[in-house]
C-alpha cells in the first residue's frame, strides 16, 4: 500500500470530525503512514472472517 498523503489525511480526519493543523500535519503524515505499514504486517488466520462490532459513541448512538 503507498504512503496517504496530507490531502488525503485531512479528509480521512474531516471525514471523522477532526481538523489538523498545518503544524502538525507532518507528524501525523508520519505516525500514520507508520501504523498503516505494522499493520500491514500483521497476519491473524481467519480475522477477514470476523465481523467488525459497532462502536458505541458517548450520547448512546451506535454507529459501525
């Protein structure tokens, strides 16, 4: 998988509600290109066979 770029880290933040500052949009750039490659290499036999759970937000809405 190639490395998001900012444009498309601020709209998967947007996306979740969250604003990113031009000053920290490089270590966040960083840290989550850097989650998305351990993740990468995580391997778990059967886990695309699990379904994923709602999570439960504070005000009592489900959302999944």
């Amino acid at each position: 998988m190639s490395d998001l770029n900012n444009d498309e880290i601020r709209a998967l933040a947007k996306a979740v509600g969250l604003e990113i500052l031009d000053s920290d949009i490089t270590d966040v750039n960083y840290s989550l290109n850097a989650i998305i490659e351990a993740m990468d290499g995580v391997d778990i036999e059967g886990l695309n066979a699990v379904e994923p759970l709602a999570i439960i937000l504070q005000n009592g809405e489900a959302q999944s």
